[in-house]
C-alpha cells in the first residue's frame, strides 16, 4: 500500500497519517481495542478510500494490461469498491482471465471469494445457445444490491432486467418492522416522516427498469407493517384499512420509476 500511495502522493506528512490510519486498530463490541496487523480498519473513513486505491494498482491496471495483451475479443469491466464484475466475447478468454487473476491476488496476498466468484453463460446469444444444447435458462448474478437476468422487452428484443435481491428486501423490511415496534406509540405524522424518507430512499436507488414490482411491492410491506404496529398501539380504536390507505397515500410516496434506461438517461438532445 505504501509504495502504491507514493506513486501519486509527494507529501511524507500525509504518507505518515494514512499510515497511522493502517495501523488505528479496531475496537471490537465489549470495548477491547485490538491491534490491526494487516490491511485497513473495518469500518474507519479512510478505509474504503484506501482500499479503492489498492484496487486500482492490483486490479484495474493489471485488468487493462491484461485485455490489451491476452483478450482474443471484447472485455467489459465494472468495478465499484471491492466488487466487480467482468464480461467476455469467449469463454476461453473467460476461463484464462480467472486463472491469471487468482494468481495475481495471490502475489499480494489476496483471494477471490469462493461463493461469489464463478463463470456464467450471459448475454443476448445465452437463451439461443443454451437451447441448442437443451441447458435451462441462462443463469442469473447479483451485483450491487441487484439480481441481473436475461431478459425480453415486450417487443421481443433482448435487455438485462434487473430486480431487487430478495434476501436484501426481506433484511430491509425486517429492520422496518423492528424499528415500527419501537416508534409504535410516536404520533403518526413522526412516524410518516420516517417512513416516506425509508420508502424514497429505497426508490431512488432501486427503482430501475424493469424492478417497478419489487419497488411497489417493498412499499405495500410497509404499508402493512405500519398497519400492524398502527392496530397494536390501542384496543379501543382499531384503526381500519381505508383509514390506513389514506395515511398511507398521506405520507408515502408512490412506486415509479426514477432512473430511465441508460440510452434516455446519458443521451443528449441538441436543439435544431
């Protein structure tokens, strides 16, 4: 890490913070500080910064030399933090870059992660393929936050659909419900606040084309687990759900689309 800091930073006085930064240690859930004796501290600012810049000498330069220098067609690399993601014309392209990247993070002590790493048919010629052979359907992958599937518009042309990864939805909502348990008796306009900016959020990063249903059905969840905490709240005056519609439609925003397909959203419109 030092020598790859030094290729763009001049100045020993921030060399000397970034490496006591390294050497922070951690403090783990009783309290106890443990030194740190190799890579950066799990959850310090400065980590991921680092860690990108690690990546980038031990990875994507290495990926560029290698595309250059090994790659009989096209390669496409994406990368974001510690995850990426690389896609070959030929699979023996595919199966040779696998090889010589285990080798390349085993010089620096790195390993690729056994369950997430692994070589899959995908693309618009995968469905064809595949049945010729009599394979099922393409295989899917998760990346960031989403499961990617190879899909069909409704006109019959090939796209990449993308929907929410259920594991991740189910881990959202279940924080929701234990958080309503504890607001449960907070007035509902606090609680409709919270609610609209957990929804929003949800939708700003999630609500992509294709995933309208998971991003509609994620807020009916929580249209319902509000319901329940709403009804627990008092024996007297159970609150009923055209009551609760109207709260909800109140505070939570609807489910729509907010990032347009890449061709509309970086496409420019010239007056003429």
């Amino acid at each position: 890490m030092d020598k790859f800091l030094e290729h763009r930073i001049a100045d020993k006085r921030v060399l000397r913070l970034i490496h006591k930064w390294l050497n922070a240690g951690v403090i783990i859930e009783d309290g106890e500080w443990l030194q740190t004796a190799e890579g950066a501290p799990q959850g310090a600012s400065a980590s991921p910064l680092l860690a990108n810049v690690y990546l980038h000498y031990v990875f994507d330069l290495w990926a560029h030399w290698w595309r250059t220098r090994h790659a009989h067609g096209d390669v496409i690399i994406v990368r974001f933090a510690d995850d990426f993601i690389v896609g070959f014309e030929h699979q023996e392209d595919a199966q040779r870059f696998l090889a010589d990247l285990r080798g390349r993070f085993a010089k620096f002590g790195l390993e690729l992660h056994p369950d997430k790493t692994r070589l899959i048919e995908f693309g618009r010629h995968a469905v064809k393929r595949r049945a010729g052979r009599g394979d099922r359907k393409p295989e899917t992958f998760d990346f960031l936050g989403l499961t990617h599937i190879c899909g069909r518009s409704k006109n019959g042309r090939f796209w990449v659909k993308r929907v929410t990864i259920a594991k991740r939805m189910r881990a959202k909502l279940s924080e929701v419900k234990d958080q309503l348990r504890w607001r449960r008796h907070h007035p509902i306009p606090e609680q409709g606040q919270w609610l609209a900016s957990v929804v929003r959020g949800h939708c700003v990063y999630y609500a992509v084309p294709g995933n309208t249903d998971a991003v509609t059905a994620f807020r009916d969840q929580v249209t319902r687990h509000w319901y329940k905490a709403l009804r627990r709240r008092s024996q007297r005056t159970r609150i009923t759900w055209p009551r609760m519609n109207r709260i909800a439609t109140r505070w939570l925003p609807p489910a729509r689309m907010r990032h347009p397909f890449p061709g509309v959203r970086f496409d420019a419109i010239y007056s003429r």
